[in-house]
C-alpha cells in the first residue's frame, strides 16, 4: 500500500479499551507496580532449519524469539509480556486523557502503527473516527511506512528491545516454570502469573547469565486434530487444549 495516510489522535479513548499491549520487560515492571495485569503468550514454530538469508519475515520471527526443543523438535519460542484489561485503559482520565502519558508503553507512543513492520497500516481496522484521518490532518504514513519521526524512533526502539530481550523472556519463563505455547498462527497460550511471582522473577532474570545452549523442552497446545497428528509425526511434545483450563493459571486462545 503506496497512499499516503494523515492522522492525528482526536483523544476520543476508543483505543484505550480492551486491549493486551505488549510490553518491554522494563516496561513490564512499572505496569505491574502501578496495579495492573499482566499475562504471558506463547506461541512456537517448528525450526528444523535455518531459512535462506534473504527471507526477511524469517529473519524478523528469528529474531524476537529464542531457540528450544519439543521432544525431537528444534522449534524458536516467540514470548509476549502483554498488559490486559477489559474496558478503558486503567491510566485513561475521565477526559480521555492517559494518567500515564509520561511512561506510557513503546507499543502506544507508536499508534496507530502496527508492531510488526510487515503488517502495514490499514485505518478500517483502526478504532479511531473518520475525523482522525482527515485530509487537514498532518501526514503519518507515505510509501508504505511511518513518517511521523517520533513514530519512526519509537517503532525502531521497541523493535531493538523486543530483539535484545527474547533470550531473557526464555529465562524468565524458565524462572516461571512455563513451557506450553500454541503452534504459531493457530493461536496462543496465555499463562497468568500473580503479580509477586512475576516481579520476583522480574528482579531475578538479569542476575544470572542467559544461555542459547541449554534449550528447554516445550510443549504444543492445539485445538486441532491434524496439528496434533503432523506435530507428534515429526517428533514434538503435544497436549489437547481439552487438558487446559481456560480458567486456572492457563488457557488456549485460538484464532
């Protein structure tokens, strides 16, 4: 998509409701510590191989995630701490303004971009008015990217902490004792942890040294019977998303 996008924030909140952010895992401590939820979801994709140099999107997923095993299975772990809530925002003012605005998350100083750099933006699956898109709004997106400049750097370091982070969120699951995650693109596993026990690890995880060589074992979660099949075929560790509870501390969020 070439067209040239404008926008600018109308400050209506629409987007500031039921929403899972992800979140840096600096970014993870403070959200916790001012009162709110936080989930983990995990997902995995078989790794038997490295894909050629040039497939970008290949190399993007590589790089958010950390490597490990399912049974026989090499497989790469894409982790996200992700702060949830149902209805506004818990930062969101009456007057729609965020209480937060000064550390608000990485993922919303860059709105109405999308995270992934392969996903462009479209404005229809956007919760903002018609009136945020005006054609008198200032231009936000041209020749398939943002170019709005704090956008630009915001989008750019989030990204460089998502890629610098993947190998300590798989010593923070370690610490968690989580090792269940959903078939990439079928869905995820979602694992709630209380707040104490995932700032405890938090304050943990920088104090010992992260290592790619002892890969955990993980555990598929499906819905689907051929997924099922075709996984335990080329040897990884499966379970039934009838065996997880969608109201304990785990549960399978299809797509």
């Amino acid at each position: 998509m070439d067209a040239t996008i404008r926008f600018s924030c109308t400050q209506c909140g629409k987007c500031c409701h039921n929403l899972r952010l992800p979140l840096s895992l600096s970014e993870t401590a403070g959200w916790l510590n001012r009162g709110g939820n936080v989930q983990i979801f995990c997902e995995a994709i078989p790794w038997p191989q490295e894909p050629a140099a040039g497939n970008l999107q290949a190399r993007h997923k590589r790089d958010r995630s950390f490597a490990a095993v399912s049974g026989d299975l090499p497989i790469r772990v894409v982790v996200s701490v992700v702060a949830s809530f149902d209805g506004p925002c818990p930062h969101l003012l009456p007057n729609m303004r965020c209480g937060a605005y000064d550390v608000r998350p990485l993922v919303c100083r860059i709105y109405p971009a999308e995270v992934n750099p392969f996903i462009e933006l479209a404005p229809t699956s956007k919760a903002c008015p018609p009136e945020a898109w005006a054609v008198d709004q200032p231009v936000f997106w041209a020749a398939g990217k943002a170019v709005d400049l704090v956008t630009v750097r915001a989008s750019e370091q989030l990204r460089t902490i998502d890629f610098h982070e993947a190998p300590i969120r798989a010593r923070l699951c370690s610490l968690l004792g989580i090792a269940n995650a959903a078939l990439a693109n079928e869905g995820f596993v979602i694992h709630s942890v209380k707040r104490e026990a995932l700032l405890a690890a938090l304050s943990r995880i920088n104090m010992d040294a992260v290592s790619d060589l002892d890969r955990s074992d993980w555990e598929f979660v499906t819905s689907k019977a051929s997924t099922r099949e075709t996984l335990l075929e080329i040897g990884a560790r499966v379970v039934d998303r009838d065996a997880v509870s969608p109201t304990g501390s785990m549960e399978y969020l299809a797509f």
